[in-house]
C-alpha cells in the first residue's frame, strides 16, 4: 500500500545551503559588502562597544603607572527571519542534477539578496530589521548639498562627511548610492564642456567608480537623492547559522507540486552612527 504521507525534509544540505544560497546572496547584497558579517549561533549577538578609552600617559621610570577605567557597552543585534515559499514541479525537485540544484539556489539567492538591501537601506515596519534610513540626522555625519550636481562641480561635499567621519575616529570604506545618483555622478565632468570624468576609477576594477579613493556600491534599496558613507568596522550584518531550504509535498498533492522553503535570520547593527556619513541632495 503506498504511502501518501509527505513530510518537510531539506531540498539541498547544509554545505549546499551555503555554497548555493547563502554566499552568493551576501556577494550580491551591498549589505554585505559594505558591512562586516558575524554570524551566530544564538538568539542575538552582543557586540561588545567602547565608550570612552582607557587613559595613558607619560610615566617616569620605576614610578607607580595610574590606574584608568575604559567605558564599556553593548550593541544587541536580534536577526529577523525573512522566508520566502515557492511551488517547483516535483520533477524539478526530485532533479539531482548539478544544474537543477544551482537554478532553484540561484532564485533564492537573488530575492534574499534584495531582501536585505532593502532592509539595510530602509526603515522597514516590523518583523523587518532596521536600516540606515532608521538613523536620525541627528545621529549621523550629515552633509547637506544644496542643488543638483552639475558639471564644473567639486565633490567637497564628499570631503566633508569623510572628514566628519574621520572625526569621529572612522573611516568611510564605502558609499552607498542609488542608481539615478550613481549615473550621475558617473556622467559629471571636471569642468564644463570637458571630456574628464569628476569621478575616479578604481585602477584595480575598471568598471567601478570611486570618491574619496572609496568605492560606490549602488542599490535600487537606497533612497534618491540620499547617499550614504560607511565605516565597515562599525556596521555590521549578523547571520543566524539555521539558514535552511526545505521540501514538503503535501500543500500542493492535488496538482503534483512541490513547496520550497526558504529561511533566513538576519539583523543590522551600527555600533556608531557619527562614524556613518548622510549627503542629502536638495534641488528645492
């Protein structure tokens, strides 16, 4: 007598999870290039922060040393589950081949990468986790440049949340723009009616534009006329470690489908924010 009884049951095992899914999800993502990514093995990962440094100083030889406390603190990062739940022809799922694991991981991949930018960038409503457009002005390095950029322009208004951020003991590793404002910036010149992008190359990836000798990353995820500078050492993505694909036969029986699911724990932590620059771009 057969047995109809179909229980959930993982489509690709943990090693493919991570090769298939979760490692091209993250090279795609700019929240994960921009940010430094800590997995755990927990419900939150706490981040250990130093609010103020122990104190130093000039000390005579054989002379007691003075004794200095360092302000310590922590940064709480709870990932938020993102799943997603697909139907694939049972043929496609019972497909062992090499090609039909790598299509269905590919999918997947693509949308949790999307997922997380735009996670990252926003200011997403609950269960989402919050992102960078969650920082008050108050909290970040904000530059405000009034008008479009234009030909003949300077990119002083870059120097200045860089330095803001220097300040602040960080350093920007990366800028984080919208596409219309990455073109741009890509199609301005160092003066009217000049041939010479404002813009530099990166001399080691020819296709990708830099200021401030820091590369741009663009995302559809980040708001127009917004653009952000990051200090990666203080911007971190946290990774639950149960990230899963799973198979169960019995939601679609009628039609011979198969459900896929797809599980993800994800959480964003900025340990601080005057090390994150903000350039708003006023036209009004």
């Amino acid at each position: 007598m057969p047995n109809n009884t179909t229980n959930t049951a993982a489509i690709l095992r943990p090693e493919q999870v991570a090769d298939l899914v979760i490692k091209p999800a993250l090279a795609q993502a700019i929240a994960a290039q921009a940010t430094t990514v800590q997995s755990t093995a927990s419900n939150s990962l706490r981040i250990p922060l130093v609010t103020s440094d122990p104190t130093t100083g000039w000390v005579a030889e054989e002379a007691e040393i003075p004794l200095s406390t360092m302000g310590l603190d922590e940064l709480v990062v709870t990932p938020s589950k993102v799943a997603g739940l697909v139907s694939v022809s049972r043929e496609a799922a019972d497909d062992t081949s090499p090609a039909a694991t790598t299509s269905i991981g590919n999918g997947l991949a693509r949308d949790i990468a999307r997922k997380l930018d735009a996670a990252f960038a926003g200011n997403l409503a609950s269960p989402a986790p919050k992102g960078l457009a969650s920082l008050k002005d108050a909290d970040v390095s904000l530059v405000t440049k009034s008008g479009a950029f234009a030909n003949g322009d300077s990119l002083d208004a870059f120097a200045e949340a860089a330095s803001m951020v220097e300040v602040e003991g960080g350093s920007i590793t990366a800028w984080l723009a919208h596409p219309n404002d990455a073109l741009a910036l890509g199609k301005l010149k160092a003066e009217t009616n000049s041939v010479v992008p404002l813009l530099s190359a990166d001399p080691t990836q020819a296709a990708r534009r830099t200021i401030e000798g820091r590369p741009v990353l663009v995302s559809p995820s980040i708001a127009p006329g917004t653009i952000y500078g990051v200090d990666k050492l203080v911007t971190f993505l946290v990774l639950r470690e149960d990230t899963r694909v799973e198979v169960d036969g019995s939601a679609f029986f009628t039609s011979d489908r198969i459900a896929v699911r797809a599980v993800m724990r994800a959480g964003f932590g900025f340990a601080n924010p005057k090390r994150i620059a903000r350039v708003k771009v006023t036209t009004s």
